[in-house]
C-alpha cells in the first residue's frame, strides 16, 4: 500500500508540475548552447544521448506538416527536465517540464494506478509508471488548442497540425479499460471504457 500510495503522489506532483511547462530560448549542457535551428547532431555533441526519444509518426494533413521528435533530459529529480522538439532534424522549441525523477526500467503495463493518469502527465512519464499500453495509435490531426491548453477560438474553423495518439491501458479484469488520449506527448484526456481482461 505505500509503494501505491507514493506512487498516486508522484503522479500528482508529475501532472501539477507539467500543466505549467515553460518555454526556453536555449539549453546550456556542459557549457555548449543549443538554440532553436540547431541540427540533431549539434544537440548529440553538446547534450548527449536523451533519456526518452519519441518519434511523431503519422500522415500529415493537408498542409504538409513532416515528421517530428521529441527528445526527453531526465537528469533526476533535483532538476528540470528539458524537452527539444525536432522538425526536418532541427530544433525548434525547448522546454523545462517538471523536475525529473529516478528513472528505471518501465513496469508492465497494468501496474499503475489508473486513476493517477491525468491529463497535463508527459508521454515520458506514462510510459516510465505505466508501461506500454496494449493498444496505440496516432497520426497528425487539426486541433484548435495550443500545448499551454488554451482554447483558440479564432482557430474553430482552421487549426493547426498536432500529433494525436490514442493508447489503451488494460488494467485486469477487475477494472475498467483506459483511452488516454495525448496531443504533442502530453496527455490531454482519459475515459473509461468496458471491463479489462486478464492476460493469459
């Protein structure tokens, strides 16, 4: 029960501190700056390998809009973690997301809580508590909300491209399946669906 409980705190302080994740102009690693239009090898050079590199796959809409990645800087939890989002192989946004935390191997899935997925919560951070889901899919989609979840109206007929994924979490026969649903690697909401299955 306390390693559960913990657990349910940790999701918390994750999902608080995530709904305000902050914009950068430049990363500092170990004295280089990498800026916004630097190549992927720039930022191997100066920062290293990332903790969690998650490719944005997917048919693009109509505008053209070319696969993506985001790379994810754990570096343990007295410190921000830093996101790069990649376009065409170059930088073009940085972020601090939350301080980080002890990073190990992911548990399998269904051993979460699932009612500590909320929405604000990095696909980093799921993937770390939760596992891999039994079920995902996503590609590009027209969405009328930014990353900071602010609704833009002036977008209700237009919109821009965001990579949208839908994951299914199996939490056993006693509990109700999970839809998460993630915008640019951020949760943005959960539903339940019929009753899970135990595995065989």
């Amino acid at each position: 029960m306390p390693g559960r409980l913990s657990r349910i705190v940790l999701f918390v302080l994750a999902a608080t501190a995530l709904s305000g994740v902050a914009q950068a102009d430049s990363l500092r690693c170990d004295g280089r700056l990498v800026t916004d239009g630097d190549p992927v090898v720039s930022v191997l050079r100066a920062c290293g390998e990332p903790s969690f590199r998650d490719p944005w796959w997917g048919n693009a809409p109509s505008s053209g809009v070319p696969p993506m990645m985001e790379w994810t800087y754990n570096h343990g939890p007295q410190r921000l973690m830093n996101q790069i989002v990649f376009r065409e192989g170059k930088v073009i946004a940085i972020r601090t997301a939350g301080y980080g935390f002890r990073a190990g191997t992911p548990p399998p899935s269904g051993s979460c809580e699932p009612t500590s997925i909320a929405p604000g919560l990095s696909k980093y951070r799921l993937i770390q508590f939760c596992g891999e889901p039994v079920q995902r899919s996503g590609g590009y989609v027209y969405s009328t909300v930014y990353d900071d979840g602010v609704q833009r109206y002036f977008l209700r007929h237009g919109g821009h491209a965001v990579y949208r994924e839908r994951w299914i979490y199996n939490f056993g026969a006693n509990r109700l399946l999970r839809e998460v649903t993630l915008e640019n690697a951020r949760v943005v909401s959960v539903q339940t669906l019929g009753r899970g299955f135990d595995r065989r």
